[in-house]
C-alpha cells in the first residue's frame, strides 16, 4: 500500500495540472477584455482594464497567459467575485467552513445508519426489519430532498419552533462576530468549545439539525439499499457458510466475515456522496437559508460571475480527487487481497 500511496501522491501534480488546464482553456473563450474583468473589483472602473491586460499578460500568447494565470492561482489569486463582494479566495474561505461542517455531520449520520440498517435489512431477509428498511429506502429515495426540507422546517420550525434554519442565531452571530469570540477553524461547533461558549455550541447544533436530518435521510436511503444487496450476495457465500459451520459466533460472522468483504461498494458511494455533500448541497443549503459553498456557487453561476465559478470548479475538482484517493486506500484497508499494480 505504502507503493501505491507514492504513486498516486506523485500523480497528483499532473491531476492537478490537468485540471487547471482545462478551467484556463474554458477562460479562453472569453476576450482579454472580458477576462481582465476578472481580477477589477469595480467593473465599472473602465480605465483599469487596460492596466490589468498588462499586469496578468492577457495580450501575450496563450502559453504566458497559462503561466501567469497557475503563478496568480498558486500564490491565491482567483480574481474578485462580483456576487460575493469580496476576492474568490476569501469568499471560498468564508463558505467552506459551513458547508464543512455540514457535510461532515451530515457524513457520519449517513455511513452510520446507512450501513447498520442496511446490514440488519440483510441479515434479516424478508423480515419485519427488512421490509421497514425497504419502505425507508423506498420513500427517501423516491421523493426530492426539498420535499423532506421543506416538510421538516414547516414542523419543527413553524409549528413547533424547535430547530431554526441560517447558520446561527442573531444573538450568537452577533457574539462570534465580536472580539471576545476567537475563530478557530471557521465550524462553529468546534470554535464554540474551543472558545468554551457552551450556549454557541448549543445554538450551532441546533441550527445543524434539521438540514443534517434532511440529508441523512435522503442518502442514506440510497446508501441502505446499496449495503443490503451486497450483504445479501456475501452472505451466500462459502466461506460464510463455512465459518458458521465452525461455530463461530454470528455477530463475528456478520462483521468480519460478511459486512467488511461487503464494503467495497458501499465505500465507492460513500465517497460519490462525500463529495457531493463538500461541493455543496444547493438544494439543501437554500431551504435552510444556509450560508454555504454550494448556495454561494449557485448564486454565482446565475449572476455570470466567472471567477466565482471557476474557483468554486477548482475547489469541486480538489475535493474529487482527494476523495477518489481515500476510497482507493480504504479498498485496500478493508480487503488486503486487492492489490494495484
């Protein structure tokens, strides 16, 4: 493992050039002109334009524009966002952080209760548990997750008053954003204990519940049915029956011989939802009135706000091929007869 670890750290250079490569050609497209709007705060600031084809070598061959634009790119300047009123780079440090701690919380709900249903749906075939799970994957599956969203804050938000949408409350937004609030790691959850601030802590997770919720049910119904046709094919395998025939335990059947042989699947889509839940749950975000990468990203792309755009592609494409990675280490982990040549 440690061989291909190396092997795919020192492919990362050239995943990375590539993918720069085709965000740059697609810039192409635009005029020098266009392109140097980009990088102006004020677009209406006419007179810096020509100063700005200078400064970045938007009038020089495609070659120099490429390596004035990686150069730019390494040293963090995406160019300023028009729909965020502030630089790429500070708007996606701004963003990232909620949609981070989202997605992480959200993660753990799913693969937790993704993979225990979906292993107690198959360990009892065509049981009570079995066709519960089947009513829960069919209906989170089958209806959008707006309907989920919007249901739930209607209860538990309009009726009930229990779990507000937004990150935060006026009150706490207003204590984080004053001096005696230190901000850590931009999750709010993490800074509030780290600042030792029990109620922001509170507020945070309750602010947290519903657009967790809503997700964690909405993929985790895809990921039961996944978990439960894989345990199904494992469990009818001969070396299963074989230690059962040993006397070996059936709760040491289950998890080392049957679930863990079943995870390769379950752990190709855990990382497409990883991903998908990183790069932003639009959807999610906007119900909720969550301040996130992904709502950012969306708002960008109707307003034409190109370097917002390109900036949030090259975030998209990082968290993809680090994603890509852990699941290829982890196939590994969890089956040691799998070995990449």
């Amino acid at each position: 493992m440690s061989v291909y670890l190396a092997r795919r750290l020192l492919f990362l250079p050239v995943v990375a050039a590539g993918i720069t490569l085709l965000i740059f050609g697609l810039l192409q497209l635009l005029s020098p002109a266009s392109r140097a709007m980009l990088f102006v705060e004020r677009p209406e600031q006419a007179t810096a334009i020509a100063a700005v084809i200078r400064k970045y070598g938007l009038d020089q061959p495609m070659y120099v524009q490429y390596w004035h634009w990686l150069d730019n790119l390494l040293h963090g300047d995406l160019g300023y966002s028009q729909s965020a009123r502030m630089p790429v780079i500070e708007a996606i440090r701004t963003f990232f952080p909620a949609t981070l701690e989202l997605g992480v919380y959200a993660f753990v709900s799913i693969v937790s209760v993704g993979l225990w249903l979906g292993t107690l749906a198959a360990v009892n075939k065509d049981g009570a548990v079995d066709n519960v799970s089947r009513i829960f994957a069919i209906t989170g599956y089958s209806l959008p997750v707006f309907v989920w969203g919007v249901l739930l804050l209607f209860i538990f938000y309009g009726q009930l008053n229990w779990f507000p949408p937004e990150r935060l409350s006026l009150q706490a937004t207003l204590f984080v954003q004053s001096p005696e609030f230190r901000p850590y790691t931009g999750l709010m959850t993490v800074d509030a204990l780290l600042n030792g601030t029990w109620w922001v802590f509170w507020d945070a997770v309750r602010h947290l519940v519903l657009p967790v919720v809503t997700l964690t049910y909405f993929l985790t119904a895809i990921l039961v049915r996944i978990t439960r046709a894989s345990m199904l094919e494992v469990l009818g395998q001969e070396y299963v029956r074989t230690a059962r025939a040993k006397g070996v335990a059936e709760s040491v059947v289950i998890a080392r011989h049957a679930r863990r042989n079943a995870l390769i699947p379950t752990i190709t889509l855990g990382g497409s939802i990883l991903v998908g839940l990183l790069s932003g749950v639009v959807i999610t975000e906007t119900i909720f009135n969550y301040p996130g990468i992904g709502r950012w990203g969306a708002n960008a792309a109707i307003q034409l706000d190109v370097p917002a755009v390109a900036g949030f592609a090259l975030l998209v494409a990082v968290i993809t091929v680090l994603a890509n990675l852990g699941a290829d280490l982890l196939y590994c982990y969890v089956d040691p007869r799998i070995r990449y040549g």
